[in-house]
C-alpha cells in the first residue's frame, strides 16, 4: 500500500485511503505515465496479446456502455 500524507496547520497526517472499492482494481496499482504508455503501446501494437484479443478488448459491452475487457472509453480527450 502506498502511503498518502499531508500537512495541515503544521501537522502531518496520514490520509492514505483503504484500497477497498468494488469494481475498482486499480487499487494497488502503482505506476508512472512513462510506463503505462509503454503497457498501452505494446498492447495496442498487438506485442502483448493477439490482434483478436485486443479487438475483443475494444468491444464494448451493452451491460456496461463504456467498457470493454478491460478497457474503458472516455471521450474528453
């Protein structure tokens, strides 16, 4: 677990979260952008898993709209 702290009127306080959220598998997961742009790259370029398997990935789902396996679509960007 990665701990969390802050400082607040001069005291430090531990404001780690428990890694506890249904639905969420991230939590604990830690990472820097470099590498999951490395991850992200070699899956999409088919280095990890076969062509098929990504597309199946990219398939979204009608009991989850935005999801796919294991991939999300967010649309902001």
């Amino acid at each position: 677990m990665v701990r969390n702290y802050i400082t607040l009127r001069g005291e430090r306080l531990d404001v780690t979260q428990a890694e506890v959220d249904m639905g969420a598998p991230f939590g604990g997961a830690v990472s820097t952008m470099s590498d999951v742009n490395t991850f992200f790259g070699a899956l999409f370029r088919g280095d990890l898993v076969s062509d098929a398997s990504v597309n199946e990935m990219k398939k979204i789902g009608s009991s989850f709209p935005d999801y796919g396996l294991g991939i999300r679509r967010d649309e902001r960007s």
